[in-house]
C-alpha cells in the first residue's frame, strides 16, 4: 500500500508538471534549478536592454550621421560661394547676389 501511494503521488506531481508546463512548482522541489531559473531570467533580462540600448545608441548615429552630412553640405556652397566671389570678373551686382544666396 505504500509503494501504491508513493507511486500515486508521483504520478500526480507528474501529472501538475504536464499541465502547468514547469517542472518545479515551488522552490522547494529543486532549489538548483530554481537557483539557475532565475540567473537566467536575470541573463535574459540584461541582454534585452543591452539590445535596446544598441538599437538607441545606432538610432542617435543615424541621426548625427545626418547632420553632419547636412553641415559637410552647407560648408561645400560656402566653400563655392568663397573661390566664385574670388573671380575678379564679376561685377558689384554679381558679388552682392553671390553674398546674399
């Protein structure tokens, strides 16, 4: 009668480990795996902000990347606007329409 109940009541831990999909109901059960479990919820956890803090940190690049292409832009018509100014062929007019582009 007692190997029939120690066996009925494996088989209904067994039984609670199928439907609710964890093998450890309580930390009591395997205070290793449990140990582990949350080393790994922890683990998990870092790695998904380290991936959010990457995907934030290329996000600023792109947008810096951007400025400062729109800078390198507006530095070359200056850059133009200096060596055409520079052309002593150019009337008053000329060189006041070239400062105020």
């Amino acid at each position: 009668m007692n190997n029939v109940r120690v066996n009925l009541e494996e088989m209904q831990k067994l039984q609670n480990q199928l439907s609710s999909g964890h093998t450890v109901q309580k930390p009591s059960d395997d205070p290793f795996k449990v140990a582990r479990t949350m080393e790994l919820k922890a683990s998990i956890e870092a790695n998904e902000r380290y991936k959010k803090n990457i995907e934030e940190g290329i996000g600023w690049l792109d947008t810096v990347d951007v400025a400062l292409g729109q800078i390198g832009d507006a530095l070359q018509t200056v850059r133009e606007k200096v060596i055409q100014s520079g052309n002593g062929g150019y009337t008053e007019t000329e060189m006041h329409a070239l400062k105020n582009i």
